[in-house]
C-alpha cells in the first residue's frame, strides 16, 4: 500500500541524514478502528525512535460531523467547523 510505500522513503531520507519528520495530515485513515492505528504506529515505530516525528492535523482528524462523543481527546462538539474555513466534511473524520 501507499503507506509502506512513503514510509520507506521517509526511512531513506533519515538514514540520509534528516533530522525531523514533518506529518502534515491524515496521520492514519483509521475511522475509528484500533487494529489501523496499531498498524500505523507500527510502521512509524523505527522512524519516530530515531528523529522527532512531528504531526499537524487533516481533515480526518477534525471534519467528523457525528461521533464527538468518541473523540479520545475529550473535546466537545462535532469537529472543528469554524465559521470562516470552508473545511468541508469529506472524510467523515476519525471519530465517526
């Protein structure tokens, strides 16, 4: 898949010398189900213990419009829709 793909050239670029991994994201296209995000963090594993793994949210972590009450992080609502961004609702977010 896409993701063994990118991790080994991410793997590449460190043993080449980069010092930081910027996640600019999707960190993991899980919807919710535990076995994914094991996998991703498993394939992340050697990278992220040898150089700072750095992340920044996608649209699957913020655009859920159902499902808040499964956001592990406590926060109220149902995604993050701030008035002035045209986010849009595409992935459904992880929490759904």
């Amino acid at each position: 898949p896409a993701s063994q793909s990118t991790a080994t050239r991410v793997t590449n670029e460190v043993a080449s010398g980069s010092q930081l991994v910027l996640h600019i994201g999707d960190i993991s296209y899980a919807r919710g189900y535990a076995y994914i995000w094991e996998q991703f963090f498993t394939l992340i594993e050697s990278i992220a213990s040898h150089v700072p793994y750095m992340i920044n949210i996608g649209n699957h972590e913020y655009d859920h419009t159902t499902g808040g009450q499964n956001d592990p992080s406590g926060a109220t609502g149902n995604g993050f829709h701030p008035i002035w961004g045209n986010y849009g609702d595409d992935s459904s977010g992880e929490c759904s």
